[in-house]
C-alpha cells in the first residue's frame, strides 16, 4: 500500500517537469507523505512555490541555504522510502550513473539508501546516444528502476522514443514498487516471432506481434521482478524492463542461455525450421525455383528446462490449431511447469490481436480454460498462477 510511504520527488531540468505537479497531487490523495528536491534549472520548468503548496512541504533546492538543516539533502535522502528522479535528463542521469553530487538531486540520491527509480524525458537522439545507454545499464546494474520512456509528441515538436511516461504510469509503478511482491525475483520473458533468413531479403517467419509476451514482462516489473525482455518484436518496451532485440532462434537461444533467471516464461513463437543454409546473395525469379532445404533450429524451451540450474519456475507457450490435446503432450514431454496453449484459429484471439483465449496446462496435464479476455489480463492472472508455485518452492 502507498498511504503512509515517504516519497521523495527529486526534479531535474526538463520540460516534462510540469507534470510532477500531477504526480505529487496523486501520491498525496492515496496518503503519501512527499517531499521535493529540484535542480536550479528545474525552477525554468516548474515553481517552488508550486510544490510547496502541493505538498506542505518546503522544497529542498540549494545544498547550502537551507533554514531547516545543515545538511538538507542527506536528512531528506535519510526520510525517504523511495526517491523519484522525475523527468530525469540525459544529464542527470550522466550525473547519477557517476556518482557525482554537484546539484541537489545528485547529491541526495548519492545519500540515498532506498530504492531509486529514474524517469527518463528527453529528446530521441539524446536518448538512444551510446553515453546514455551506457549509463542507463550502469544504473539498472546498480539496482535503480528505469520507468519508461515511451514513444510520443517531443518538446520540440518532433515524434519519437524519449517522452516522459505519465503521471498515472508513473504512480502505478511507484505502488507496485511498494507492494512489489516479486522484488527479488529474475524474470526472463521471450516474445515475437523468430526471423529464419533464406537470403539477405526473405525469411522464414510467423504471425507473433509479440504483443503477449511484452504484456507478461510489464506485469512481471509491476510486480517488482528483475525483468529481461528478449524479443522479436518491434512494439515499445515496456517500463522498468531490460530489453534484449533478437531476430532468430539461434540469437534467442544465445540471449536466454545467458541469463540467470528465477523463472521463465517463454511466449515467443519460435520457428521449428531454418533454411539449413541461406544464401549470400538475393534469390532471383529468374533464376527459377528451388529446393528449399529446411534443418531444425534451436529449442529454446528445451535448453532452458535441460539447464543444471533450471530456473524454479518454467512456462512454455504453444500456439495450436484446434483443441488442446497437442499441447497437452507437449507439456508433458517438456516437463515445464506451466504450458499456456491458445488456438490461434479463434476470431480476435492469439496472434496480432490485443485479446488471447486461452487453456492453461498443469504439470499434471489438467487444463483450465480461460475466456477470451485481453492480453495484459490474461498476464496478471499468469503472474497470479506463477506467485503461487513460487511460493510452494
């Protein structure tokens, strides 16, 4: 629960500042105690006054000129269940992956011993330039939550990946950071559809928009879990999650292989077959037709469960065409712990779409239905399911 928490909103200079004002509203109605820190360039975006009146509080925005402590951002870094850098620049993250303390904001999330999250908001560019992406993994390696940022509008009127996740994601994530039942616990999701090259232009392919699976890794890190994505898919990734972009089984299995994981949840649609060589150069027409000869890929599941040190929890996904019976087998022959079987034949269900019906398959072979409902409700009840077998073992 979020009432009664310490929130500490610590401000950097960004447009997106304005929307703290929204955030802090929000945290103080569900009985949040909050408090604000902000950078001298953050005054440009946002008043002092402002967050003072939202919160009853004074602002901490000068190390040295403060009338109620000698030391105001260590006391404030000290009273604090969770810091919030939010919007947190390129700078400031520059700054905090560092170590420095030359602002108010740095120096108090130095002095910070509880969790620290970051919401990024800047401009495409900045965001995807190799410095950033450095410090965004030097932060995650030091145990901060990246909350975001997602596509959209930019300040300067241009559209792209950068823009600040809102207010209300943002208090979402804040409360599931407290309740955070999975904190702790290292979660690999994998998703989309491999990509098996028959030449430098074609492929051998499927329909998976890697839509169910990107929803299970954002329920995973809502849930406070450690998080790795490694996906096909194009779609944004999610808030709080590690990404890792694949494009074959081979990659797929090669990125998995790598990661220590609690539990496993594998909803990517995998393809069975490869062209057992692909060709240099483009096939053309009229060169005419050819054999295509075809070799099994890597079983990603497969190596995942036939690991020394498994992870405690496996759950396979299986897209069918007609009943469950298959998929059935295909749980029990693996041996995973949950198997998640979806007729991809079932108008608006499965692949591409944002609903799934699905039949979740026991270790036993029992099945249980589930109705047609959306993707990111069929993730939580999943996550339900895996918080109990985690609790069993």
């Amino acid at each position: 629960m979020i009432g009664g928490r310490r929130v500490l909103l610590a401000v950097t200079g960004g447009v997106a500042a304005f929307k703290v004002a929204t955030l802090a509203r929000m945290l103080i109605e569900h009985g949040a105690e909050v408090r604000t820190v902000m950078t001298a360039s953050s005054l440009r975006f946002l008043g002092a006054n402002t967050m003072a009146a939202i919160t009853g509080r004074p602002v901490i925005t000068d190390l040295f000129d403060s009338p109620d402590s000698v030391s105001p951002h260590t006391e404030a870094a000290e009273w604090a269940d969770l810091v919030v850098v939010v919007p947190a620049t390129a700078a400031s993250l520059s700054r905090l992956a560092h170590g420095q303390a030359s602002d108010p904001v740095s120096a108090t999330v130095l002095a910070a011993t509880c969790p620290i999250a970051v919401a990024p908001a800047m401009h495409t560019a900045m965001w995807e330039h190799p410095a950033t992406r450095r410090n965004v993994t030097t932060l995650r390696s030091d145990g901060v939550a990246v909350l975001g940022p997602v596509s959209g509008r930019l300040a300067g009127g241009d559209t792209g990946a950068g823009r600040m996740v809102e207010p209300d994601q943002v208090f979402s994530m804040i409360q599931a950071m407290f309740e955070a039942p999975l904190r702790g616990v290292r979660v690999v999701v994998t998703a989309g559809g491999t990509r098996e090259a028959i030449d430098p232009v074609r492929f051998l392919s499927n329909h998976s928009s890697g839509k169910m699976g990107h929803a299970v890794a954002a329920e995973a890190a809502r849930r406070g879990a450690e998080t790795t994505l490694v996906t096909c898919s194009r779609l944004e990734s999610p808030p709080g999650v590690k990404r890792v972009d694949v494009v074959s089984a081979h990659d797929m299995a090669e990125a998995v292989g790598s990661i220590e994981a609690d539990v496993a949840v594998m909803t990517a649609a995998v393809a069975d077959f490869r062209p057992k060589t692909a060709q240099a150069s483009k096939l053309a027409r009229g060169d005419g037709l050819r054999m295509l000869e075809l070799e099994a890929t890597r079983d990603v599941l497969g190596e995942v469960l036939a690991r020394e040190r498994r992870p405690r929890v496996v759950v396979g996904f299986a897209a069918e065409t007609g009943g469950v019976e298959r998929a059935v087998r295909k749980a029990k022959s693996k041996g995973v712990d949950l198997m998640v079987a979806n007729d991809v034949t079932i108008p608006g269900s499965g692949f591409e779409s944002d609903n799934n019906q699905v039949a979740l398959i026991r270790r036993g072979g029992e099945t249980e239905s589930w109705p047609l409902q959306p993707k990111v409700r069929v993730a939580e009840r999943l996550w339900d399911e895996i918080a109990l077998m985690l609790e069993e073992n």
